[in-house]
C-alpha cells in the first residue's frame, strides 16, 4: 500500500488561484482574524452566506481549521505581493525645471514635451514634480497614497452624528444672530 497522493487534499496554497471573487473577498476578510458575523456586516450578506463561502473553501482545501485557512491565505498574498512585477518604478529623484516667466512653458523632459501651465515643474514616470515654492502648485504622488484603514460601524455613527451636531450649532449661531440683528 504506497502512498500515491490520491487521498491527499490538495495544498491552500495549489486552490486559492482557482477560487471565485466572492470567496477572496470572504477569505481576505478571514485572513484579517473577522468573525463571520464582522464579514456579514462588510458585505451586507448573511452570516450563512459567508459560513457557505468559507465551508466550500474549506472542503476544497481538504478541511483545515480556520486560523490555519487564515494563515495559508496571507502566506498567498504575500507570495503574490512578491511575485507581482511592478507597474513602473519610482524614480530615484524629481529634477524641478527652470522657472519661466511665461504663463504656458513647454518643458523638454528628454522624451517629449509637456505644457507646464505656470507651474515650474517636470513629468518623470507620470509623477509629477512642483517646487513647493511656488503658489498655488499641485502636486501628484509618483506612487499612489496608501488605502485608508476601513472605519468601524461605530466610528462612522459617531463622525455623522458630530458633523450633524457641528452644523446644528453653526445655524442656531446664525439665527441667534439674525435675531439679534432684527
């Protein structure tokens, strides 16, 4: 009796590339340590839709525990992180352009030209470069800004229910003035 493999369930690690986008979505969530009722909520499905999802994953990955799922998923996404080729690197330094005295300057970056309208700046791998010294200028990150962390339910209740409180306070300010006025 040799072992062939024909009993083993295949690796998480050998599923997770064949799983639906439903079930990444669950299983990142799982990764995160969520509870299933905590992924009901940010998914707005029920908790036995997302029990279903993990359970289908769980049977194709040969049953493992769920922290043990967990772990091999961002085991995965790691794997995938290093694995996944830059789009384009960032440059190692932004050179500014010379200032111009005219409104709309046409800058020679060695590629092409580029209008620089009254800005005093040069585009290098789609950042582009502004001196912070000159007024009004914009500037655009060479990489885009981190993803900001998901607010609890709670947080979002208690910034609405400020806001609300701040714009009540602001108009009972105004009518109180208004009827001073009057």
């Amino acid at each position: 009796m040799g072992d062939d493999g024909a009993d083993r369930a295949p690796s998480p690690l050998d599923v997770f590339p064949s799983l639906t986008p439903k079930q990444h979505e669950v299983l990142g969530y799982v990764a995160e340590n969520r509870t299933s009722k905590e992924i009901a909520f940010e998914l707005g499905i029920s908790v036995s839709a997302v029990n279903q999802r993990i359970e289908s994953i769980r049977n194709r990955t040969g049953s493992p525990p769920r922290a043990e799922l967990a772990r091999a998923y961002r085991t995965y996404l790691l794997e995938q992180e290093k694995t996944a080729e830059p789009e384009e690197p960032a440059p190692a330094f932004i050179e500014l352009a010379p200032a111009s005295k005219e409104p709309d300057a046409t800058v020679d970056d060695g590629e092409e030209q580029v209008r620089v309208p009254d800005v005093d700046a040069v585009i290098v791998s789609g950042a582009i470069a502004v001196d912070p010294l000159t007024p009004g200028s914009l500037a655009r990150a060479a990489s885009p800004l981190p993803e900001p962390s998901p607010r609890s339910p709670l947080a979002k209740a208690l910034i609405i229910t400020g806001g609300t409180i701040l714009v009540v306070l602001v108009s009972l300010g105004i009518v109180l003035t208004l009827h001073k006025v009057m």
